[in-house]
C-alpha cells in the first residue's frame, strides 16, 4: 500500500514526463536514451541550470546526478557557454587538426602523471575500447583482466562481469577475451603467475560502480602496479569517473600510482561528447 501511494504521488508530480515517456516508448527502444532504468518511468527534464533541473510539469528538481559526472562545473555554466557558443560559429566539424586539439591535449599532458601522449576518442565506451586494442598489440597477448563489479564502457569486451549490463548478442568467442577475477591481489597474482596470454588489466581505481565497491588504496592499486610490472602486463587505469575528480591528476596522482595507459572521457570533456586515451 506504501509503495503503491508512493507511485501514484510520482505519477501525478511528473503527468507531463509520463506522457512523453509512453509516446517515446513507440519509437526509441526502452523509452529514450537513458541509461539506467527508471520505474516507473523517468523524468523528462526541459532545462537545467547551475544544480537545478526544470521538468514538463514545471517541478524544480535538485540535480544530484550532474551528467553522470561529466558537469563539473554544473548545468549551463555561463564560461562554458560562452566558449561553447562562439566555436559553434565557427565551425564544428573540421575533419582535420586543430590548434584546440593541441591545447586540450597539453592540458592533459599537464594533470595526468601518466601521460605523456593522448589520443582522443568520442566517449569512455571508446577510450577502454581503444587501450585494451593498444595494450593486445603492444604485448602481442590477447586475454584482458578485469575486476568483477568494475564498469569501462557498454563494449563487448568491457560488458563481462561489469554489474549493469548484459552479455546478449555477444559472441562467445568475444567473451573469451575477457577473464573477470574478483579485485583480490592473491588472485590477481596466481592468475598473472599461471598465464602467459595476459595483455592487460584494467580497473576503477577508487572500486566497481565509482567506489560502491571500496578497494584499499592505495595499497591495492601499487600492488596492481607491482604485479602487472613483473608480468610485463599492461596496466589500464579507468579515470572516465575519477580523473580531474579525486584529484586534479585523477586517482594516479593522489595514491601516486604511475599506470600504462589511463582512459578518460566526462570531465575531460566537459560534459560534451569525448574522452581520451593517455600514456
């Protein structure tokens, strides 16, 4: 009966977000493009400014989620439209080099303990995507390690023991290129002692889904670094979530832990499409 009042009160604040939401059912497989499922529907949000969401029915929302990480700086910050607005004007689709792109790339150069090259990709499903590719051809190896519960990305290799997405329509084989160990060292360990076809191991610094699964630092990530370092395996540091976050160098220049090869996206691109591959 609680639950049910608790619906029927959703319902009637947000008619508007319902309304849209059955007619976008028709059209856009699982009702829009959200990525995390919303019962009994989502909210439609028209505007967001600063920390404030604006929905169809005119309710005024504080916003907790900050584009999934991405808003640093909030909704509509004005330098940011600013910036924003005046590149529009001048184009948005060069198809060749630009001298912003040399820029956003020293700035990273400049937080980013590890990198010393950066490579720029549309999003974090990318960046994972391309560093685990870079580390299979720099090693020759094929199999990649992650952590159970760690998220990188809706790709196929990256969907394995990632906690919120499913394996349908994935080739077995493909599954086979990812082994999925629990973030424990001693298994991490025997595992890199017993193969010899590891390319890479990739993990969220701060612990699966953004810290809902604590690791402990740093010692956790300087025994990863160890380990992978003895092996000759490539370490892949995931700081789409954490970098320019817990620290202006990400999670590396916090617990002071050096990776191969750092994936970015979010931040990094302030909250526009965009990520990046750093090493």
């Amino acid at each position: 009966m609680f639950v049910s009042n608790i619906i029927e009160t959703y319902t009637n604040k947000f008619a508007k977000s319902n309304e849209l939401y059955q007619k976008v059912r028709q059209v856009i497989p699982t009702g829009g493009h959200l990525s995390r499922d919303v019962k009994p529907f989502p909210v439609a949000v028209e505007e967001a400014i600063g920390v404030i969401k604006r929905d169809l029915d005119g309710n005024k929302l504080i916003d907790y989620m900050i584009g999934y990480g991405a808003l640093m700086l909030g909704n509509s910050h004005p330098e940011v439209i600013r910036e924003v607005g005046q590149r529009l004007v001048t184009g948005t689709h060069m198809g060749t080099i630009h001298p912003l792109e040399l820029e956003w790339a020293e700035w990273v150069k400049k937080l980013i303990p590890s990198a010393e090259r950066v490579r720029f990709t549309g999003t974090g499903t990318e960046s994972t995507l391309l560093a685990m590719r870079l580390a299979r051809a720099y090693t020759g190896k094929h199999k990649i390690v992650k952590f159970n519960e760690h998220f990188h990305g809706w790709h196929d290799y990256a969907s394995p023991g990632a906690g919120i997405t499913e394996q349908t329509g994935i080739p077995a084989e493909t599954m086979t290129g990812t082994l999925v160990i629990e973030p424990n060292i001693d298994e991490l360990s025997s595992v890199l002692e017993s193969r010899d076809d590891i390319a890479a191991v990739i993990l969220e610094p701060t612990g699966g889904h953004w810290g809902q699964y604590p690791i402990q630092n740093p010692y956790f990530l300087s025994n990863v670094r160890e380990l992978t370092k003895k092996h000759n395996v490539v370490m892949i540091m995931d700081e789409v979530i954490c970098g320019f976050r817990i620290s202006k160098g990400g999670a590396q220049a916090k617990f002071s832990v050096i990776p191969d090869l750092t994936t970015m996206a979010k931040i990094v691109a302030g909250g526009m499409p965009g990520g990046a591959v750093a090493g």
